[in-house]
C-alpha cells in the first residue's frame, strides 16, 4: 500500500474527527464505523488510521485513555478534545466547500 | 557526570519502551479484532490472521509511522541516526582519525588565539567603568608617536578641560629598601592625589594619597600595593601607622591598595605622593610623565580629544616648548594593546584560514566518502528512506566528526595556551591584568565553530550524496555522468581553493621569517655576546656620593677575575627609553633646551664603550682623568657627526648639552652608531655625557667577561654588596637574553605563522593527493582500456601529472592574488621587507609546487602502472 497523499490524509483525519466527536472509540471501531457510515464505500486502510490517529494526539486535537472495550479487553480510546471539536468545524467547512465546487465543475461538463 | 547521563539514558529509553509496548498493545489489539471478525465470517483462525494482517498493510511500517508522529520521535530518530553514523565511521577508522585529527588541529588553534584575542582584546580592563578611563600623551610636531607627558602641561590640561572627572599625573622610580632578604628594588609610582579616583578604586585599608600629602613640606606618607603588603607584612592590618625606611628616608604608611591595580604597565609595589609645584612645574622634570584621567560621564572621547586640541593649541601659543604639541587621548585598555591587537588579529586570520583549509580538505573527503557509498545510500533510500533523512543523517555523521574534532581541539588548545603563555613571556598580553586562561567565552566559541565548521564541509558533501538519483547509482556506478562531473569541478574548486588558502600562509610566513631573520642580522652598533647586565638605582643619595658609588662598584667590578671592562648607562640601548635634549654647536646662543638641536643625550661612565665594545672612530672616550671639576668633556656618535658636524673633524669642537647643569663641553671622539630606540629605528645623533661631570640616579651596568659572562653573576652580586650593603640590584641578565626578549615578539609571530602555513600546507598537499588518488581510481578502467589498446605509460604519467600542475597553479595564481589582496593586514609587523617582496612569493610558490607535485607522484605513478587485465576485470 502507497501512502497516501495529502488529500487522502486529509480527508482521513476529518472522518476520524467526525466519528468519534459522536462518543470516544478505540481504532479498530473506527474503522469499522467509517466503513458502515459510508455503506461500505469507503474502505479505511487500516494501516494508515493508526499514524493518523498518533499526529491527531500529537496535535492535541484528539486524546487517548485506556478503557475497557466491549470485549472486555484494554483498549485505548481516542475522544475529541475542544482543539479537535473546533478543527472538525473548520475541516468540515472546508469540506463542504471543496466538495460543493467539485461537484459544481463535474456537472457543469 | 557518568551516572547523570546514564540516568537521563535510562529516563529516556523507559519512556521510548513504554511508549512503543503501548502502540504494540493497541496495535495487537486492532488485528486480534480484525482476526475474530475475520473468524466470524467464516474463516479458519489461519487464513483470518494473515488477513488481518494483509488488511493492515506491514506492521512494521505502520508502527514507525506511529513513532515518527510522537512529540520526541526526532530524538528517537536522531538516536538512531548517531548510533547508525558512528558505526559508519568505525567502519573507516583511517577516515574519521584524519578527519578528526585536522578538524581538532584547526579548532585548537583557533580556540588558542581566541583565548588571547578574549584575554587581551574583548575582557574589559577590571576596573569600574573601565570604558571611561584613559590616558592622555603628549604628540610632537609632525609625528605619530607619543611622548610622556610635561608636568606643566598636566596642570593646564587639568585646570583647563572639563571632559575628565579627575587627571593624574604618575612617574614611576625604582626605589631601593632594606628587606630580611637584603636589599631589595621597588617600583615606586609617585603621583598626584587623583590616581585612585581615575582608577575608580579605593584602597583595602586606610586612605589613599590626599592632596594635602602632595603640597611642598607636607609630611612623607606612602601607600602599599596588595602584593607588597602580603609579602612584607604578611597582610597584618596592623601596619597602618608605621615607618617604612626608603632610601630618601622613612615614610608613613597610611593605605593599602586594592589587590591588581596595576598603573598602566607598572605594578607598583610602593605608592607615594607626586609633589609639583605650580611655581615651577619642571622642577620635578620634563616629558617624562604619565598621565591618567577619567571621562566623566556622558562625555565621548572624541569631544575629549576635541577639548584638548583647542587646549593645546593655545599652549604651544604661549609656551615654546609646546610648540606644534598635540595631545593624544585613548581608552587606557586600547592603549596597552595597541602592540598586540595588530599581531592578534594577523593571528586570528591566520588560525581561521587553517581551520578553513582544514574543511574544505574534508569536505573533499566527506564528497568522495559519499561517491563511494552512493550503493548503500541508494538502496536505502529505495527502500523508502527520504531524502531529509539521509541528508540528517550525513550532517549528523558530520557533526559527530566535529564534535570528536572540538572535544580533541579543548584539550590542545588548553595545552597550547599553557605552552603560549609560559613561551612568550606575555609578548602577546602586554599590560593586561587579567590571566590568560580559557573561559565561558572561549567554550563558546569553540562549540559556534564546531558547529561552523560542520555547515562548512558537511552541508555540501551530503546534499550532493543524498540527491543521487537512486536508480542510477544502483544500477552501476555512474561513470561520467553528470552527477560525477559536477562532483569533480566541485572538488577541483575545493583542492584550489585550500591550495590557494596555503599560498596565502605561506607567503605570510615567509614575510614574518623574512622580518625576523632581517631583525636578527641587524647591525646593533655593539656587540652583546659575553655581557651581562643589570639595573643599579643609585636613589636620592647626596651627589658626590653618587659619584663615587658608582665608580666603586664598577673599579670593584672589573678587578674581578675573568671580567674585561665594566660601564654603565642611564638607559641600555633597546630599554624603550631614552632621554632626549637640545644642544648647541660651539658659540650658538642657549637658552630654552626646546629651542637647541635635537638629539639624545646617554649618561655614561666607567668604560661603558670597552664593554659594550662600540668601536671608537676618532678621538678617545672618557678616561679617568675625566674628572667632576675637569674640563667638561663629551663624545658623540656618528650620526651627531653627520647630521651637525658634516665634513668637518669634530674633536676638539665645543657643545652645549641642556641639562641639569648646562654649560658648554668639548667634543673629545666619536664613537660608532648605536640602534638605541629599537632594533627597526635607525640611529638618531647621540652625545654621551660622564656621569662623573654630571651624575643621574638610574643605571645599568654592563660587565664584559672573557667566556660565559651569566658565569660572573654571583661575584659581580657579591662585589656590589662588598661596596654598599643597601645597593639593591634588578634585572639581571646576560646582553643575549636582553636581546632576545627584544626579539620575542616577531620571533613568536614569524614561528606561529610559520607552523600554521607548515599545516595548511599539509593539509593542502592531502587534498591534491586524495582529489588525484580519486581520479585515478574513477579512471583505471578507462586507463585499463588504453593500456590495453598500447598507449604509452609515461603519457598516462603526463597526463596525470600535467592535471595535477593544472590544478595547482590555479592555487597558486588564486593564492598569489589574494595574499597580495591581503598585504595590509601584514604590512605592520614586517621589516627590512616589502609586504610585496618578490623572493617572499618565489620561494612560497616553490615550496608548495614541490609539495604538490610530490602529492602528485604516487597517484600518476598508480595510473602509469595499472594492470590492463585486472582493471577491465574490475566491474
């Protein structure tokens, strides 16, 4: 697998954002909840979630606790700091923006 | 220190390893979920695993993606990178001890001369405000020297500026005292009340000299220095109130000075007041004066100097003998260094060539080191290494090297000051208090050029690595490619420029040799060897005593066994000081000695001329007969002869020397010239008086023995001793010794100069042959090829060699140009030698020529004598 590029990594930290700005999940849920939000259209890579996650705490946009998981095992999960609720409103904006446009070229020809 | 850093180790690694078993643990636990989930749909708990994995995509790879997003993954990674880099280097020991060797002998010797430049030049002198303590001199008519000051003129200046808070006037005398160790002499600095205010100190204990102590009459006080007060009086605080016996009677002491006031480059051990009286200000004598002051605040030096000009131009109005006087006014610290900052700063250009030299040869190592490992950087860098981490991870291997050649560069250059310092007898540091020894500042510097250097050869070598295209230096090894051209024009550029750096010093060093070796041969107008002498302060005694003093000592003197003549002078030729006067010729009309013919004026006697074997051109010198109350009688040198007395027989004229008793006296011989102001300063007209017709208070004897003269010294102590028990004696040396502190300094610069030129040389020399070495090894398949199709040996040798030749005399011509560029900063310290001296830069270009072409030699001759078969075998 390639790494991926900028816009990818991009887009990749808003949906971590998005997703557990709903409740602090642990990795693998994350993946798994990206997947079934985007009915399967997005297939998280699961390797690249992790360095993801790693840079999203080092910038203080998400922080980690170790928790029990539903399977009674130690997890570490990832919940929103107020950084990270602010830096999810912004991305998302961009997003709409960016989105919107894109849409706008592609059906305009 | 150990266990500290092996703490802060284990601090650091436990966080690292805790960090990285957590990101295994959420890691491991992503797959086993992944691996369940996997189950659940169906699979075998074998195939699940392996999915999971594949899912995940190289665990190993995600997890340093993990590590390099951590706050401290540049230290884990800079880690790895020192840990990597040093094993690189003791791969290649023979590499990293010459490039650490070169870079410890540039760093060294740059951190040596710093250590002085910061002792002597940038350390403030250790006195409050010592920014605003200066000294003022007197500047004769249409000259750049400086002269003592008139103590007519101190008092005008300090009745008349108001650019100084306080002015002193100081004259400093050796002075004679009973000690339990026989007599000993002082240095007594005589000055007005205001010394310890110009200063800004205050004494340790009891008052400093008062006004009141200066008026005519007052009663005699003295004042001890620190040093004198802990050697004599054992520091006792008691001593306030005694009697200390000098030999113009018994003083009071009343204070103590601080510890390291040292009055201009005297430290004094006796302070005592300077009594002039307004009434007649040349009653204590003339030029002959030191004068202190302090700025007051918020006064600049230049509006001091502009007050003081206006000032003397209307003294030389009103009085003769300050006529076309000027005054000159400097910080005191600028003043005492004024002798060592040129010196210091040829010095300081010179250890930064070398240390230039030094990088540049490394980074030509460091470029061809990097050639050489273009294989293994490459596949590192396909095996996903970026470029910014291979480019950190050469200047790291750089800075690792600087960092070992900085550690080994303290440690010489702490040695080297040591050895400086103890060598050159403060040749470099004249007048400076403070000791010369390593500080902050210096460790400073040493790291800032640490670093420095490392930008300086490590930054090219290792872009230029780290941006070979992978593909090609994989797949061969990039023959002629463009990578490799532009590498040698790099390296050709490098070698010419160090050659050029080595021209520069060597053309330096030559002048300085040149210099010393002209200062050496120069014509004294005396002869040193197998004299000694010393320094007798005869003090305040009655005339006639010193007389007849003197004369006994030196009758005593000669009678010894094994001594030939013995004489004395007031001041010994090269003592920087002499003692200039106006004469008359014959029936000239006298008056105001600033008005007469200038000339200098010795005070002789005994058979000074015998001793110091001046020969004797016409007439006769001083015989006993010459007697006080006989005919007056002088003799002049040559130089008087030329100058007053051209073509005409002197002997038997009459002049009139304006001195203590001015009256006129015959001419009786002419002796040879002697260089008495320096060994650079020709012999200006002299007359020497007869110490017997007119006696002084300070002399030097000089005692000529028949073999080893320093042999005579303790019979020549013992004899003045037998004469008067009190007469203390100073400065005793051999005439060889006396010369050659005289010496010391171009000596030092012209030996420093020299050994550095000598290591750029080296090092320049190093370079041409690794550069050759390179290329020849790049070459030999081709080489193989044409030995192969028949070309001829010796054509190969040519061809090398003609390169070689090419590429140094483009060092040559740089190095030439840019020492000539350069000249100014030389020209100061040279003599008897043109900063442009043609043989200087021919003898220079030889040596380097002839050092590299024996750089050359070795590789032309591998290429000549390349196997054919083996080298087409090669690839």
């Amino acid at each position: 697998m390639s790494k991926p590029t900028d816009l990818v990594q991009g887009t990749l930290d808003l949906l971590i954002l998005k997703v557990i700005a709903l409740e602090p999940m642990h990795g693998w849920a994350i993946a798994q909840r990206i997947r079934q939000m985007s009915d399967s259209v997005l297939q998280v890579g699961q390797g690249s979630l992790y360095p993801a996650l790693h840079k999203l705490e080092s910038q203080g946009w998400i922080r980690a606790e170790w928790g029990e998981s539903e399977n009674g095992r130690r997890a570490k999960y990832y919940a929103l700091t107020r950084d990270g609720r602010r830096a999810l409103q912004a991305e998302s904006e961009q997003w709409g923006r960016l989105s919107s446009a894109i849409t706008r070229i592609v059906e305009a020809s | 220190m150990r266990w500290l850093a092996r703490l802060r180790h284990v601090l650091w690694s436990a966080r690292a390893d805790r960090a990285d078993a957590e990101l295994d643990e959420e890691l491991r636990y992503h797959l086993d979920r992944q691996t369940e989930a996997n189950i659940a749909s169906g699979m075998t708990p074998e195939e699940a695993r392996l999915a999971a994995l594949r899912a995940f995509g190289g665990v190993d790879q995600r997890r340093e993606e993990c590590r390099d997003s951590r706050p401290l993954a540049l230290v884990d990674s800079v880690r790895q990178d020192v840990k990597y880099a040093l094993r690189s280097l003791r791969k290649t020991p023979g590499f990293a001890a010459v490039a650490v060797a070169s870079l410890a002998l540039g760093i060294g010797a740059n951190t040596t001369i710093f250590t002085f430049v910061d002792a002597v030049l940038l350390r403030p002198l250790p006195y409050p405000d010592s920014e605003r303590l200066v000294v003022l001199r007197e500047r004769p008519p249409a000259s750049d020297d400086t002269v003592n000051v008139h103590p007519l003129n101190f008092l005008e200046w300090r009745a008349r500026t108001h650019a100084f808070t306080k002015l002193a006037l100081v004259q400093t005398i050796p002075d004679n005292v009973m000690t339990p160790a026989g007599a000993e002499q002082l240095a007594e600095v005589q000055t007005t009340a205001e010394l310890f205010d110009a200063f800004g100190v205050t004494p340790v204990l009891g008052r400093p000299i008062s006004v009141a102590d200066t008026r005519p009459g007052a009663a005699g006080v003295v004042v001890l220095s620190h040093a004198f007060w802990q050697r004599q009086f054992g520091g006792d605080p008691g001593v306030l109130g005694r009697q200390l016996l000098l030999s113009d009677g018994s003083r009071q002491i009343v204070g103590v000075a601080p510890a390291g006031l040292r009055v201009g480059t005297v430290d004094p051990d006796l302070i005592t007041p300077l009594t002039i009286d307004p009434a007649d200000p040349s009653a204590i004598g003339g030029r002959s004066f030191q004068c202190y002051g302090r700025l007051r605040a918020g006064v600049s030096l230049e509006q001091a100097r502009a007050e003081l000009a206006v000032v003397a131009t209307d003294l030389g109005r009103q009085y003769p003998l300050d006529k076309g006087y000027g005054v000159f006014v400097s910080t005191l610290h600028d003043y005492l260094v004024r002798e060592g900052r040129p010196a210091l700063r040829l010095l300081m250009a010179v250890v930064a060539a070398v240390l230039v030299v030094a990088c540049l040869n490394l980074t030509g190592l460091l470029m061809a080191r990097g050639m050489g490992r273009r294989g293994e950087l490459a596949l590192r860098a396909s095996l996903g290494a970026s470029r910014g981490r291979i480019l950190r991870q050469l200047v790291i291997e750089s800075l690792i090297l600087s960092a070992a050649g900085a550690a080994c560069g303290l440690v010489l250059a702490v040695f080297a000051t040591r050895t400086l310092v103890a060598l050159t007898g403060g040749a470099l540091s004249v007048g400076i208090v403070g000791p010369i020894e390593m500080n902050a500042a210096c460790l400073l510097f040493t790291a800032g050029i640490s670093v420095a250097t490392t930008l300086l050869f490590g930054l090219l070598p290792a872009w230029q690595a780290s941006h070979l295209p992978p593909q090609m230096a994989l797949a061969g090894r990039g023959r002629g490619t463009t990578v490799d051209r532009k590498h040698h024009r790099l390296r050709r550029l490098l070698v010419v420029s160090e050659a050029a750096a080595a021209v520069v010093l060597l053309v330096g060093a030559g002048l300085l040799l040149r210099t010393f070796s002209r200062l050496t041969n120069v014509s004294l107008g005396f002869e040193p060897s197998h004299t000694v002498t010393m320094s007798v302060f005869l003090g305040d005694r009655p005339e006639a005593y010193r007389i007849s003093l003197l004369d006994e000592l030196l009758s005593r003197i000669e009678t010894l066994p094994g001594v030939t003549a013995a004489g004395s002078i007031q001041f010994l030729p090269l003592s920087g000081s002499s003692c200039g006067t106006g004469v008359w010729i014959d029936a000239q009309p006298t008056g105001d000695p600033s008005h007469g013919l200038p000339t200098n004026c010795s005070l002789v006697d005994g058979n000074y001329f015998k001793a110091m074997a001046i020969p004797v051109l016409e007439g006769r010198v001083f015989g006993t007969a010459d007697r006080q109350g006989t005919r007056r009688v002088v003799v002049i040198d040559g130089s008087f002869v030329r100058r007053y007395f051209p073509g005409v027989d002197p002997v038997g004229r009459h002049v009139t020397v304006a001195w203590t008793d001015t009256a006129p006296a015959e001419v009786v011989g002419v002796v040879g010239d002697v260089r008495h102001d320096g060994l650079t300063a020709d012999p200006e007209p002299t007359v020497y008086l007869l110490h017997r017709q007119t006696p002084g208070f300070i002399t030097s004897l000089v005692i000529r023995a028949d073999g080893d003269a320093a042999a005579q010294i303790p019979a020549i102590r013992q004899a003045i001793r037998d004469v008067d028990r009190s007469q203390a004696v100073s400065s005793v040396k051999t005439m060889d010794q006396y010369l050659d502190a005289a010496l010391a300094r171009p000596r030092l610069y012209a030996a420093l100069v020299a050994g550095f030129a000598a290591l750029a040389l080296t090092l320049a020399t190093l370079g041409v042959y690794g550069l050759l070495s390179y290329v020849v090894g790049q070459r030999a398949h081709e080489i193989g090829i044409r030995l192969a199709l028949g070309a001829d040996r010796r054509r190969v040798f040519r061809e090398i060699v003609v390169q070689a030749l090419a590429l140094t005399s483009a060092g040559l011509a740089t190095g030439v140009a840019v020492a000539l560029a350069l000249q100014r900063l030389i020209a100061g310290l040279l003599f008897g030698v043109d900063a442009r001296d043609p043989i200087t830069y021919g003898l220079a270009a030889v040596a380097f020529l002839a050092a590299a072409l024996l750089a050359t030699m070795t590789p032309a001759l591998r290429a000549s004598r390349i196997d054919p078969a083996s080298a087409l075998r090669y690839d």
